[in-house]
C-alpha cells in the first residue's frame, strides 16, 4: 500500500544531502526530502493523516494507522531556540489530517536567529528504496503531495 506523504511547508524541494545537519544529510534517521521554506509567517501542516506521536516547538512527527511515521523538522538547530518564534496547534496524542497545521512558524525568523531554515522531511524507518516520486528541485506548495511511501 503506497502513502502520499504532502509538503508540511511551501517552498523548493532540496536533496536530503544537501540539509547542513549530518543526521539528515546521510538519512540516519530514514529517507526523504527537505523543503528550503518560502519567508513569512506560515503554519507547517501535517504530511499524513495520523497521530501526533512527537511534538516539540520545532519538530513534529505524524504516526499512521499503518504504523509508518513521518518527522518533520522545521529548521536546522532549530532545538536551540528553545520554542522562541514556534506556536503549536495541536496537542502530542491529538489525532490530525493531512494539510492540518501543526506548529506556526517564520522561517525568516529562523534565519535571523543564525540557523538554517530548510526542513527535513523524514520517513522514519523506511528503506532508501520504498520512496519514489521524490524530485528536487521543484516548487512545490504546503499539502502538495512531497513522496509517495511505497510498501
């Protein structure tokens, strides 16, 4: 069964090799793509249908009725910030759907603090080859369908 997994954030798509964070840039944590944000004030939305199973003021991650889990990190260092500059809109356990936001966020902001606002998106624990429809390089907009997830 193949899951579209959507854009939490409008912007450019990048390889994941290109985020300036090793544990991303080498999919230590699963495979994926990043987004390099457009600026302003935005929500970042849900990629899945599923269960907020990790909430922090800059990252999230959406659980599946199917088990696979999708993270979504909003900057790079971003943890550093200490949940400055990040509004949560849901609650860890809340059930959500995708396009829904999530956390509001300015990627600008984020900049001006002195990190990276690109952000990772993540299928936790998949294998390299179970994505597909994964293209750099695109614009692509917020609940835009990101990668499919096959398996």
């Amino acid at each position: 069964m193949s899951l579209t997994v959507q854009s939490p954030v409008a912007g450019t798509t990048i390889p994941m090799t290109d985020v300036p964070d090793a544990v991303f840039a080498q999919a230590m944590v699963g495979p994926g793509i990043a987004v390099r944000p457009e600026e302003g004030q935005a929500d970042a939305v849900a990629p899945i249908d599923g269960t907020v199973a990790t909430l922090h003021p800059h990252a999230f991650v959406i659980a599946g009725a199917d088990g696979r889990a999708v993270l979504v990190h909003l900057g790079i260092d971003t943890v550093k910030q200490k949940g400055e500059g990040f509004t949560l809109h849901v609650v860890r356990g809340e059930e959500v759907r995708a396009g829904q936001p999530v956390i509001g966020w300015d990627p600008g902001a984020v900049r001006a603090a002195g990190y990276s606002p690109v952000v990772p998106v993540v299928a936790l624990d998949a294998a390299a080859d179970s994505l597909s429809a994964v293209q750099a390089g695109r614009p692509i907009a917020a609940g835009a369908p990101l990668f499919t997830w096959n398996g």
